[in-house]
C-alpha cells in the first residue's frame, strides 16, 4: 500500500461524491458471506478463550505471579479486542445477510465484553454520519478552545507540563470507554449528558430518543445479565479474585485497544473538523486516519486500525473485503485516503501531547496544545 499523508487543505478541496468513491471500489467487497464471518467469529473466540482456560488451569493466584497475570492480561485482552470488532460489524449490517443471527452474535458478543449492544450501534452510527463534524460528532469529538472545557484542558496541559501526555494518555486508555457508556464524554456538545444504559432522565434523549428506549433497556438487561453472572462466580469462589484476574484484567486490556484504535483514527495535529458550512459526508469519512498496526494485530483485529477510511466511507464493506477496498482508495484518491506512518507508540504520545482542543481556521477546526 501506497504511504499517502496529504496535507490537508480539505475544505478547500472539492471532494468527490459519496457514489464515485463507491464506483472506484471492486463491487465485490461489498458481499457478505455468512460461512466465512462464523469462521472469523471462531476463530477471535478461541484466540481469547485459550488463554483464559490456560491461565484458570496453570497459573497461581498469588502475587508472586503478578508479572505472568500482567502478561496474561496484554494477550486475552488483545485477543478479546477481535470479538469485539466482530460484534461491531454486526451492529453496522456487515456480517450477514441473516438478520437474526447478526444481531445474536453481535449481541453476545458485546454483552460478554460489558458493551450495550443496540445502544452502542445507535451511537456509533450517529459517529459515522457526522465523523469530524466539530458539534454533531459523537465519540472523540474535540473540545473547543474558546468553550469552558477547552479552556479547562488547556490550564490542566500547562499546570502538569511534561507529564501531561502520560496523563491524558492514560486517563483515556483505562477510563475512557465506560466514561463514555456512561455519561456521554467527547460525545457532540449539543447532546449533552448520554447514558447507554438508561435512555430517561436526567439524561439526554438527543441521543436515544423514545423509540430507541426498548434496545437501550434490553442492551443493558444483557450486560446487566454478564455482571449478575460475574457476581455469581466470585460468590461460588469465595473470593473475587478469579474474576479480577480472569475478566477484569483482559476487560480493561480490551478497553484499551478500543481507545487507542478510535482515538488515533480521528485525531493527529493536522486532522481537521468542520461545521456545516465545509462539512460533508465524504470529507468527514476520508479524515479518519489509517495506521500500522503490524500483520499480528491486524490478524487479531480483523485489520480494524489499517483500513478505518474504507470502513467509513462504507461500514457494511467486511473486514475481509476492507483492504482490497483500502487499496482502491488509496489508488484513485490519492489527495483524500490518509495513512501516517509513524510508529502507533509515538503517534499516540503526540496526540496526547499536541491535540488538547480545536480553534478555527479558514479550513476548519485544527488542533492546538492548549500552550
């Protein structure tokens, strides 16, 4: 694949159409095949239970084997991020033609990792329609320099200085995730306070109006399910203990990949936001940024953080079809399709050292380090 980092005078640049980007990509990525998603979803399953059954069966729960349940933890829970991509394509139509079966699959498979499956699929595909749209935006969304929370995040960039990126790094890579379930952080400021799990007051309904209501109960009562589940193993164990090692540890594992991934799609210091007045649909699309992620992790993740434009532009294109479509793109929108080579590693310390909030500029909403 081609390296391609335009420079982004975006909206000044005429984007192509919704319907030519899809007539460059071969009409065949965009076939289902429902034999070939259960194989996938086989195989991110058994890569996450094997070793949690090796580690239940092997490794001691004590603290003298703390480095080995640190590792432990780094591999089920890279391997868990698989599952939960396969569930995310089934909340965007991508895994089968079969209705019924997709949203099983999508709905165990979220629940089993704590997600609310229908809520997050409502949210998550406002986050497709409005991606880099700086107030309709949700998930990632950047603050505002001039607003309270821009000016909050850039006293707290300068007050801890150095060790700022760590800090901001970390915050989202452990809290991020259920933060957002919960109350709707970096979600777009006109919805206000959100809840995944609770669609009434004192929340929002901007985001989960009335009819969503019965998806977004029966979304919780699955995860709620999961967590009486945990709740029964730590009682029928004595302790809670296998369950913080066995679940907890690859659960935040997990969450973290999830972080990263979204995060360093839609954020670097020259990726733009817009409002209504540049923002499209396929602009939006091709500012979200691909990455190197490596054979082993886009194998393990289905190649979720390497072919994100193409997923995008058309979230119901499978995995297996999303490099060929990635490469299509690159070849016939060479001034659009983004993909930086720096090191994931650097690339995620310098967004959380540089991407504090957005000002505007005559093409777009760019980033500042709050300094």
């Amino acid at each position: 694949m081609s390296v391609v980092v335009p420079p982004l005078p975006v909206a000044e640049s005429p984007a192509p159409t919704k319907a030519e980007v899809q007539a460059a990509i071969p009409e065949h990525c965009f076939g289902r095949s429902t034999l070939r998603s259960l194989g996938y979803a086989a195989f991110s399953l058994a890569a996450t239970l094997i070793p949690v059954v090796l580690a239940a069966a092997f490794l001691p729960m004590t603290w003298a084997w703390a480095p080995l349940w640190l590792l432990y933890m780094v591999v089920a829970g890279t391997a868990a991020c698989g599952v939960w991509v396969i569930a995310h394509e089934c909340g965007h139509g991508a895994f089968s033609d079969n209705k019924a079966l997709q949203h099983t699959v999508g709905f165990v498979f979220h629940s089993a990792l704590l997600v609310p499956y229908f809520s997050w699929q409502r949210s998550h595909a406002i986050h497709h329609a409005k991606t880099n749209h700086v107030v309709d935006g949700e998930t990632h969304v950047p603050r505002m320099l001039q607003t309270e929370g821009g000016q909050r995040a850039a006293r707290t960039r300068r007050g801890l200085g150095s060790v700022y990126p760590a800090f901001a790094a970390g915050a989202r890579l452990i809290f991020g995730w259920p933060v957002y379930l919960v109350t709707g952080a970096t979600g777009g400021p006109e919805r206000g306070l959100t809840n995944h799990f609770w669609p009434f007051a004192p929340f929002s309904k901007a985001l989960f109006p009335a009819r969503w209501a019965p998806k977004v109960l029966l979304s919780a009562f699955g995860v709620l399910s999961v967590l009486a589940g945990l709740a029964v193993w730590a009682y029928a164990a004595g302790s809670v203990v296998p369950v913080l090692v066995l679940f907890v540890g690859p659960y935040l594992g997990c969450n973290a990949w999830l972080v990263l991934y979204t995060w360093l799609h839609h954020t670097s210091p020259d990726t733009p936001h817009f409002g209504d007045e540049n923002w499209s649909y396929v602009r939006g699309s091709f500012c979200s940024i691909d990455r190197p992620y490596g054979r082993l992790l886009d194998t393990l993740h289905h190649h979720i953080g390497s072919t994100h434009a193409a997923h995008h532009l058309f979230a119901r294109i499978p995995h297996y079809h999303a490099v060929e479509a990635t490469n299509a793109l690159a070849k016939h929108f060479p001034d659009f399709y983004r993909f930086d080579p720096t090191p994931v590693p650097r690339a995620l310390w310098q967004v959380a050292r540089d991407c504090v909030a957005v000002t505007e500029t005559p093409d777009g909403w760019r980033y500042t380090d709050g300094q």
